[in-house]
C-alpha cells in the first residue's frame, strides 16, 4: 500500500544540497558522494538503491550524523547539520533517529526486553517507565510472546524485529535502516517491510532504507539510484 498523501507534505525532514564525501587525499582520495541533492518529506518512506560500493551507506551514515560530508550541506527539520561536533550531532541522534542495521547489532546476554529497556535508559527514560514502554514496543513488533528469550533463542527475524523495538525507544521522527532484510529470509524479510512500512503510513515517521532488496522498492514512496556516488535516476511510485 502507497502513502499516497506523502506529495503533499510541506514539511522537510532533509534538505541535501551538493553533498560530497571523499576519502583519502590525493591520488587516494575516493569520492564515495558525488554532488548529490534531494529532499525528504514527513511520513515519506523513501530507498535508496544501487550496487555495491555506489555510496548508500555512506548517504545513510551521512543521514543519520554518523558522517559528515566533505562539500555540501545537510538540513536535518530545518538545522545545518553539516558540521556539528560529535556531541552536537550525538544530542540529535538520540532525540530524533532510530538506527536498524543488517546485523541487529543485539546485546547477545541480555534478553530482547532487557535490549529495548537499554536503548530507553539512553534515551532517558526513567527507570520506572522503561519496563512498560519496552513491552509497548515489543508488543507492537509481535514479539510479546518473546520478551524473555535472548538472541541466540530468536530466529533472525524475530531479532530483527527486536532492533526495531529498540530504533523505535526514543520516539524518533526518523528510522534510517540498512540493508534490514540482508540476514533474513523471504518470509521475515516480508514481515520487516510490513512493520517499516506501519510506521510511515500509519505513524507518520519518515523511513529511509538502504538495500539491494527490490521487494523493498515495491513498497516505498520514492526510490533514489546511486551509481558511483551519483544519483542516476528518482522513480516516485502513485
């Protein structure tokens, strides 16, 4: 299902203007971006695609302040971000974006409760409030029959489901998610993209997603292609 109304937002969650990323100097240096703009609107759920090495983990990294790029500037709810320090952009990151990575990135001797629970102590909850709120989220993602097992007792997909749990700790306007069906297969590949999908149509959350994954493309609003740092081509699906 489209989200349809995502055309008429007027509200901007990412201004890119001119953004480059190089690496290296020199003879070395790699440019991993290559001038590359675009906007992002509320509730859009947008996916960059392209082979690897084409700069979508990067652009990703860059989206969610783990990056800073090299030319450029980068509007994040209508603040330069470009050049922030690393405690300026950490301050960002953990108000505003939710993070989902290929690897789940779950801490392995703490159970899927106890790993939402950890994401809301550094979010700030209060530690009266964690224990419902990570059951909320849990509850939400399918896993409340799940809540005491620990990775290693979760198939892939229900770990997956587990670090969007976590994403979703700080209440963020954006999740910016990497490869999040890599590891899985088909059938719990389709169950990640049905809940990242939930969250931009019925919550309103901004969703970008980097992947090889075409099913993923099937469902999105926008689909940006990157081929050697460059945007090469925009689809918006209707």
């Amino acid at each position: 299902m489209k989200n349809s109304a995502f055309k008429e937002h007027t509200e901007l969650v990412y201004v890119l203007n001119s953004v480059a990323k190089i690496y290296g100097k020199g003879r070395l240096a790699v440019k991993a971006l290559d001038e590359v703009s675009f906007n992002v609107g509320r509730g859009e759920f947008l996916v960059i695609m392209g082979p690897s090495g084409s700069g979508k983990t990067t652009l990703l990294n860059i989206l969610g302040l783990l990056d800073k790029p090299t030319q450029g500037k980068v509007f994040f709810l209508g603040k330069d971000v470009s050049r922030l320090n690393d405690a300026e952009a950490s301050k960002i990151r953990a108000k505003h974006i939710g993070f989902v990575f290929q690897t789940f990135n779950l801490i392995p001797w703490l159970t899927a409760l106890e790993n939402v629970e950890m994401a809301l102590a550094i979010a700030g909850y209060p530690f009266y409030k964690r224990r419902r709120r990570a059951k909320e989220l849990l509850e939400a993602v399918g896993l409340g029959s799940r809540l005491h097992h620990r990775p290693t007792e979760l198939s892939g997909g229900e770990q997956q489901r587990v670090a969007i749990a976590r994403a979703l700790a700080n209440n963020p306007e954006v999740i910016l998610a990497d490869e999040p069906t890599g590891n899985l297969d088909s059938k719990s590949g389709e169950v990640v993209i049905n809940i990242l999908k939930e969250l931009s149509l019925k919550q309103n959350r901004t969703v970008i997603v980097a992947t090889h994954n075409p099913r993923i493309a099937k469902v999105a609003d926008r689909i940006i292609y990157l081929h050697d740092g460059k945007i090469v081509r925009e689809e918006v699906e209707v």
